[in-house]
C-alpha cells in the first residue's frame, strides 16, 4: 500500500523532503511506502537538483490538492497565499496536510483546524518550529500530561545565526543576513525573520500547544534585532551576558490576578552566559520548557536549512501514514462526496477516507483563546543606555528618576565617550514595564539626557 504524496513547493525544504523520500534505504521502512506523485512549483521549467517522476512537476497546484488519488499534501511553498487556500481546498478535498508554514498556521490556524476536524483529517507541523527539533509533537505527546509553566526559546535561526557572528567575529549584520539567505534559512521576506515575526508566530504555535488554547497574534508582543548595535553586544559581554532573540511564553498565577493570563512576547534579551539558552549559536535553536512535575526540559538542534527541515517534514508524513496504515484500508472504492456535490461528470471512485476518530494526540482541537497581559504589566529586569551631557551629578539624576518611579537599579556604569557625549549603562533590578518607561519619560526631559539609543530586556 502506498501512499501518495503531493508535494507543494520544491525550494529550500521541498527539495530536502524530496531527497529522504527518494532515497529511503537505511530509514524507518515505512518510509519506502511514501511516493512523491505531484509535485508543485511556481516554475516547472527550472532545472531541479532532484530526479522526479516524469511529469510528475506542474504549476497548477489546486490540480494537485484536488486530485483524488493524493493521499498526503505537504505544503512547502511559504507564505500566506495561495497557501492558506491550497492547504482548505486540500482538507476539503479529504487529504491530510503537513506543512512546515508557521506563517499560516499562526495567522489562520483557527480555520484550517476546524476544517480538519471536520474533515476527518490531519494536519502536522513539526518542520513550523524549531526546524528539525521534535518540539511540536513532544508537547503534544511526551509532555501532554505536564501542567505547563513556561516555554522559553531560541526559535529564529537566521537571527541567532546573525548574532552569533556579529558576537564572535564582530560581522556586519547586512552581510550576515545575506549568507543566512544564501545557506536558505531565511524566510523569502527577511523582515520576517530580522523583525521577529517569524519568532512571533512560532511562540504562538508552540503557547497554543501548551497552554491548551488559541493565541491571537496580534497579542504576542514582538520586537526584532535591528535595534542591537555592536555597542550592545559588547557591553553585554562585559556585564557577563549575550543577547539573544527570545520568544518567551508564560503563566504567571498571581494572587491579585485570577485571570491566568499568559505573557507572549518576542525580543531581544541579555542573556547571562551561565543560563542553558546562552550558548545556543549560529542557526542552532533550543526551547526550554518548564512544567510541573516534570521540572525542565530543553530541545536542541538545527532550527533551519533543508535537511534538517526535512527531517520534521517527512516524520509528521510518516506519523500521518502509520496511523492510516494500522487503522486499515484508508481508501474508499465508492463515491467521493465531494464530487457527488459537485456534481462532478466522472464520479471520483477511488478516494481518500476521511478519519471518524482522529488519534486525539495527533490533533488540535481546542476552541477558546488564551487570556493574554498587556506587556505594560510584565515585570522584568532591563539594560538601557543613554547618551549624556559629560557633566557632574548626571549619574545622581537618573537614579533619582529610576527611584521616583520605584526603579531599583541593579548596576550603572560610565562606559566611555560616543562623540562629545558621555555613555552610561544601567541594568535595573526587576521592574513593572509600565513603571520602567515611565521613569524614562521623566528622564527623556532632563537637559542632560541626550537620547537613549539602546532599552533591552535582561532574563
Ligand atoms: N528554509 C528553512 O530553513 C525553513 C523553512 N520553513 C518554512 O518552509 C516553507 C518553505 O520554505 P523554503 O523551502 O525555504 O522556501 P523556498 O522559497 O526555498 O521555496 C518555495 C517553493 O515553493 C514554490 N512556490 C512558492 N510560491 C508558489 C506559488 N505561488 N505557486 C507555486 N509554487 C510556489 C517555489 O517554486 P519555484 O521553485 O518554481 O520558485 C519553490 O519551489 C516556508 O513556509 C518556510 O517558512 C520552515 C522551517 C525552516
Ligand atoms: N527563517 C526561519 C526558518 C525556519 O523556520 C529561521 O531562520 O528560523
Ligand atoms: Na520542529
């Protein structure tokens, strides 16, 4: 019994995902049994590094996502359209989907769930988060009987990538960013990765998984890397941190608050260099999970490029077929309901069957959305520096701003001169967001305050 495979999309990890389905000795034997059938690009006549079936390649994907003898659509292609519609008109047309689009999962996951459940379908996303990194099907699975209290990642490798070699070799971060596109680990929009969109959408995959809820994006706090100079990274390195995107994930069970709100947001945070996420580099990702009783757990490994993309890909297509293959035939030699509705003039009589009980471990099925805090309320330690007057007493009137607003400060040092300008660093004790910027404002106003180039947030 084999099952066919319409793969949308032979870029970056179509092209990995085709290379481990055609070369299946010395892997799961299972995977002998998965054959690419279609194969979608935007253009069929660029040369390709793989050897597919003859005509196996086309540019009119809805043909593929509607044809009846496909079993499995892995949709590669990125971005939200026509991925989202080509991903519905697929569970509508009764095949399950794996897809690798945090993009569109984060944006229309709602939608797409509930029409998988519906459909009697599954749709798998290892590849989204972490790349090659099982974390998606382990908070499903291997974690799903943990109360979950934190997760906090590195889950953007092009940003980690390009932090990393501005960290150790002092690289510009323009040439940086292009070798990440070269190596394919970028999104085709970089923005996405560079301003923390990518992370965004990660954190709500992985909050939703975790929390057992939905996640609105437009409600993770997000900010992405551009903002962090080479002066950053230094002084960071001298006050014994590195900075770090993070996409940060929590509940905080106050007493005041019985809401149970989460805390989502994405970042660049100062690290400490003896915290585990510290020496996650280059386009490695990790996410550490902190739940009750199991304790800590961290997943390592490459988050980005087309091997190991791959890996996740082809292991959520292998999960989809064991499940077909141990609940016996999965094919229907009747009428597909579909074309009887669209009162197709050869009746399809060879089709997918659509699953009565999906295996409740392999699907999402939750309906309410998660209770999200306003990042003003979010309590954090911060590292900001400021651009001064090089005049006596500038020191003594920003701790009395900081104290003003109940800022404690945790360090504040005179680092040097930028220009005529003196540069003072202050990390600050842990402090109500709301509180922390409102002592800025005050400080904003002061004669001797020339700007405030840098405010991170420290872990
Ligand atoms: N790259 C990575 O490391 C990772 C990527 N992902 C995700 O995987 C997905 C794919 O990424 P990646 O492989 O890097 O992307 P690429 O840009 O390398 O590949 C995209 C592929 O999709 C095809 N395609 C794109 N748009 C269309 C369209 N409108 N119609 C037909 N074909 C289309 C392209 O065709 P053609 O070849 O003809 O141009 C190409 O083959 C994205 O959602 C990404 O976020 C997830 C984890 C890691
Ligand atoms: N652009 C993404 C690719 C994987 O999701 C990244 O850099 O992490
Ligand atoms: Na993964």
């Amino acid at each position: 019994m084999a099952f066919k495979i319409g793969l949308l999309g032979l870029g970056t990890v179509g092209t990995g995902t085709a290379q481990i389905l055609l070369d299946p000795s010395g892997r799961n034997p299972l995977v002998e049994e998965l054959e690419i059938y279609r194969v979608g690009v935007r253009n069929p006549e660029k040369t390709r590094p793989v050897q597919l079936p003859p005509g196996a390649v086309t540019s009119d994907l809805e043909s593929i996502v509607t044809d009846p003898d496909v079993d499995i659509v892995v949709e590669v292609i990125g971005g939200l359209e026509p991925a989202r519609s080509l991903i519905l008109k697929a569970i509508s047309h009764g095949k399950h989907v794996v897809t690798a689009n945090k993009a569109v999962i984060a944006r229309f996951g709602d939608e797409i769930y509930d029409a998988a459940n519906e459909a009697g379908v599954y749709v798998l996303l290892e590849a989204a988060v972490g790349g090659g990194i099982p974390v998606i099907q382990p908070l499903k699975q291997a974690l799903g009987v943990n109360r979950i209290r934190s997760v906090i990642g590195i889950v953007n490798g092009t940003t980690n990538y390009i932090l990393t070699r501005m960290q150790t070799e002092g690289a510009d971060f323009a040439d940086v960013l292009a070798e990440a596109q070269k190596l394919g680990y970028a999104e085709a929009d970089p923005t996405a990765d560079v301003d923390g969109f990518d992370a965004a959408d990660k954190i709500a995959i992985l909050a939703s998984l975790a929390f057992g809820g939905r996640i609105k994006l437009e409600d993770v706090y997000r900010e992405g890397i551009s903002q962090v100079s080479a002066a950053d990274i230094a002084y960071a390195d001298k006050l014994g941190f590195v900075i770090k995107l993070l996409a940060i994930a929590n509940r905080e069970m106050l007493q005041d608050d019985p809401t149970d709100r989460l805390r989502l947001r994405v970042h660049p945070t100062l690290v400490p260099r003896t915290h585990p996420l510290a020496s996650i580099s280059g386009v490695y990702n990790a996410i550490l999970v902190e739940g009750d009783p199991i304790g800590q757990v961290m997943f390592f490994g490459p988050g980005a490029g087309a091997g190991p993309t791959a890996s996740a890909v082809v292991s959520d297509i292998l999960n989809i077929a064991a499940v077909l293959k141990s609940a016996g035939g999965h094919r229907s030699t009747g009428v597909s309901p579909v074309a009887a509705e669209e009162n197709s003039p050869s009746p399809i009589t060879n089709y997918p069957l659509p699953i009565t009980n999906l295996h409740p471990l392999l699907t999402c099925t939750h309906q309410h959305y998660c209770k999200i805090a306003p990042i003003e309320e979010l309590t954090t330690r911060f590292y900001a520096r400021f651009l001064t007057k090089d005049r006596p007493g500038v020191i003594g009137k920003l701790g009395t701003s900081f104290g003003n607003h109940g800022v404690s400060i945790e360090s504040i040092v005179q680092t040097g001169f930028q220009g005529e300008f003196a540069e003072i660093v202050v990390v600050t004790h842990d402090v109500r967001e709301g509180d922390f910027h409102q002592a800025l404002d005050e400080i904003r106003t002061l004669d001797s305050v020339d700007s405030i180039p840098s405010l991170l947030r420290v872990l």
